[in-house]
C-alpha cells in the first residue's frame, strides 16, 4: 500500500551489538600476590624453608637474597644457613609458579637480621673478695667434673670473651681481664664483672658481683695475707699462731700477758675501719674492750666500745653480716634470740636488731665467714640431738638475715668437743675452714669446700680433714 506506514508494537530494542568481557588480570612475580611463610628459627635452626600461599602446580622458582644481594645458583625451596657469614644480614626470598601457560603466582618474604643463639649458664664470681686476693668468674660446671654447663651456641661456633669490672657501677681503669686482684681502694665498695659472650654477628652477657667488706680475719694478724690462730693459756698470756698458708704454722708468738680477766675473746676482723685484724675482750663487768692491731702482730690501742654484754651467751665475729661493707657481731640472749650489732666502721656501733629465734640449745656457735662460697658469712652451731651432736650450718643472705630458716647438716658428733672456731682459708685454697679441739688436745682442722658449692650448686661439706697440733687442751681460749 502506497504512503501507508508500518506501525510496530511497542517493546524493547532489540540489541544491536554483543559486549566483550573484560579479562582477568594474570598475578605476575614483579607484583606479588600474597607473603611466603618462611620456617625455622633464625637465631638456631639450620635451615629456613619457605612456605607458599598457594597450591603447587607447576614448578616453583626461589630466590634467595642477603641485605638485597642475590645468592647465585641457590634455587631451592630451603637456606641451608652459615653463621659465620650471614648472622648480622636480612635474608629475603622470592617465590614464583611457572606452568605451560605462564607465571601463576608469585610471593616474598624477608626475616631477620638473622643471628646465632648464645645460651649463658648462671655465672658465679669466684675467689676471696679480700685486698691483695684475686677474683675471676666461672660458669657453674666448669671445670669438670661436674656436668658442664658453659656458654654454647646454636648452631656451635666459637666464642669470644670480654670482661669489663665496675666498682660500685663505675667502670674500673684497666679493669678488662678475666681476673681482677682486689685493692684497698675496693673495700666497702661492690665490684661486678660483666662477661660478653660474642661470635658472628651475636653477643650475649652475663653479670655477677660480690660486696668488698671491711679486711677479712682471713688477711692475718700481722697482715701477711694467712689465716691466724689466738690462744690463750693458763697464765693469761696471749699467744698468736700464724699460719703459712699451706695448712701449717710458722713460730707462735706471744702478743700479750694479763689477759687471764676476760671470760670471752674474738677476733672480729677489722672493726675500726683501719685495715688491720683486730681483738675484742669481754670482762666479768659485761665490758667489751677492742685492742686494735697494727698490722704487725702488736697493738695500737685498747678502748672500751660497749657495756652490758654479761648478759649474752655467746658472741661471734662473722664478719660483714648485713653486707654495708663492715664488720659486725653477731650474740645470743638468754632466751636464744640472736642479735646483730652492726658495726659502723669506726669502732662503734649503728642499731641492734633480732636476726633469729630459738638458739638457746645450740652449742659451740661460730662463724667461718663465708663458708658456702657465696661470699654471705654463715653461722655454725651444734645441737645435742640426742648426743649425736649434729654440727648445722646457717647460710647468710648477705643482708643482715639468713638465707633459710632450717639449717643444713654437715657433720656429725660435734657435742662433746672442747672448742670449734673458724680461722678463715687456713691452708690456702680460697675455702674457709673450720678447726675443733677435742679433749685429748688433739687440734683438727677441716678443710671447706666453698668454691666447689658455688660451681657445682654442691651441698655444703667439707673437702677433709687434718690433725695439726696437739697439747690444746690447756688453753683456756682459742679463736
């Protein structure tokens, strides 16, 4: 039909054109997808392996790169690790897939800087904190034969000490050695050694110290650096026994007569802060005299430092009980409450203080200074236990206290001895000793192992024994 016009229903265009898919980007190794897992301990384990986020299915490439610098011909999936040339550097890796169609995935990682792992054992310090004495430090379970316990790595490599002593905190001018010999200047004072531990790479420290108190008995009477014994005898005249630092004496020598009024005598180490190994008296009158040494086997002079001390059952010298760095006193009351009388460094005195309870059974107490070897003076005393006589040791903890409230058995039959005393390290083997006569006069001394507990964690004991002098049963005091 001419001019007629084709009307069609109203509805949706038909499209005209098919749209094309935007593709899928495909993960490339310049541009990771995700972050490898890298195993293993890099301050110990061997190897470091890496781990991929994804399911393998093709052939997995690693690259392998210290502080950024590739490692050539290393296409594995672990680093087999050398301490000596990678400790201290950033180990990194990347991971990437490749199958028939291309490059699937792709990932890194970085760890580090890696490190050796340096195991420090608990150190000690070793040796008697006296001037003119040395100090070292020692790992415990070394030397053999206790099981050793020294600084190690992992993996093992060698090692490298340094020392560096301080005194009170402050470093000690030419104080780098691995032993320090103790000075006048130290008393008083803490001194501490650090050791650093170093290999490739990696350093460990360890720290220890000791208090420096006032001189030790141990220094001598006539301050020859050996331990001494006091007597007195029947007539009232005192009489010093040196030793020669091998466990024997040089000639006696008679240092005093008219000492016959004192019911009491100790030797209290240096109690006037002079440096000098000094004498103390107790009177009927509950004086307390204290004769000050010269350092040459005589006196300087004799003045009283306290009054009232009848009253006490048993005086000791131990040395620097509550470790301010001078020497106190330790007595027992009536109703075996221990007492300390701290000493100020002076000849005089600072507070008293009840340090203990329930000592009144104890027989024969004394004190070997530092017996254990943890440079804290320890007390000893006897209990009958049924006429066993145990002999217990009381460990001090250095700071006016002990370390536990039960004792520590170290020997047995001790009760019916006529004397048990302390000299100090008599034979010269950096351990104090103690010494008993029994009532045949027969003086036996007993060698300590001091050193050997503080190495070995050890329990407290003796090393031996030795009978050297007879015809002790006439002195009326020995100490």
């Amino acid at each position: 039909m001419v001019g007629a016009s084709l009307v069609l229903p109203a509805g949706p265009a038909a499209a005209t054109t098919t749209p094309t898919p935007t593709p899928t980007p495909t993960p490339s190794a310049s541009a990771p997808a995700s972050v490898i897992t890298v195993t293993g301990d890099t301050t110990a384990d061997t190897y470091l392996c890496a781990v991929v986020p994804w399911t393998t299915a093709g052939r997995a490439h690693y690259t392998w790169s210290l502080d950024g610098a590739s490692i050539a011909d290393l296409d594995n999936r672990c680093y087999w690790r050398d301490p000596k040339n990678d400790s201290g550097r950033l180990l990194s890796v990347t991971a990437d897939e490749v199958t028939d169609t291309g490059t699937e995935h792709g990932a890194s990682a970085q760890v580090g800087p890696l490190a050796t792992r340096i195991t420090v054992p608990r150190m000690a310090v070793i040796g008697q904190p006296d001037a003119g004495s040395k100090l070292w430090p020692e790992f415990p379970g070394n030397p053999q034969p206790a099981p050793t316990a020294v600084p190690a790595t992992t993996p093992p490599l060698p090692l490298t000490y340094a020392y560096a002593w301080t005194r009170d905190g402050t470093a000690i001018p030419g104080g780098t050695g691995a032993v320090y010999t103790v000075t006048s200047e130290d008393r008083g004072h803490r001194l501490e050694v650090t050791v650093t531990v170093s290999t490739y790479g990696s350093s460990a420290a360890a720290a220890a110290g000791v208090l420096v108190p006032a001189t030790r008995r141990g220094a001598g009477f006539n301050a020859d650096g050996t331990a001494d014994v006091f007597a007195r005898n029947a007539a009232g005249d005192l009489l010093l026994y040196p030793g020669d630092g091998r466990g024997g004496w040089l000639a006696p020598q008679t240092i005093g007569w008219g000492w016959g009024g004192f019911n009491l005598l100790l030797a209290p180490g240096d109690f006037d802060g002079d440096g000098f190994t000094d004498v103390m008296g107790r009177d009927d009158q509950g004086r307390l005299y204290l004769y000050q040494g010269n350092g040459s086997g005589g006196w300087k002079n004799a003045v009283q430092v306290g009054q009232g001390w009848q009253g006490f059952t048993a005086i000791i010298a131990p040395g620097d009980f509550n470790g301010d760095g001078t020497n106190d006193l330790l007595a027992r009351d009536p109703d075996g409450a221990l007492w300390l009388y701290p000493g100020n460094g002076r000849g005089g005195w600072l507070e008293p203080s009840v340090v203990g309870l329930g000592w009144q059974a104890l027989h024969h107490i004394t004190s070997a200074d530092d017996f254990s070897g943890d440079h804290a003076p320890d007390v000893f005393g006897v209990d009958y236990l049924n006429g066993q006589g145990p002999l217990r040791l009381y460990l001090g903890a250095g700071d006016g206290g002990f370390r536990t409230a039960a004792p520590t058995t170290v020997g047995w039959g001790w009760w019916d001895l006529k004397t048990v005393g302390a000299p100090g390290d008599f034979n010269g083997d950096g351990d104090v000793d103690l010494f008993a006569i029994d009532s045949a006069g027969q003086l036996t001394m007993y060698w300590g192992a001091g050193t050997d507990m503080t190495r070995y964690d050890a329990a407290a004991r003796f090393k031996g024994q030795a009978t050297i002098g007879w015809g002790w049963g006439g002195m009326t005091a020995v100490f």
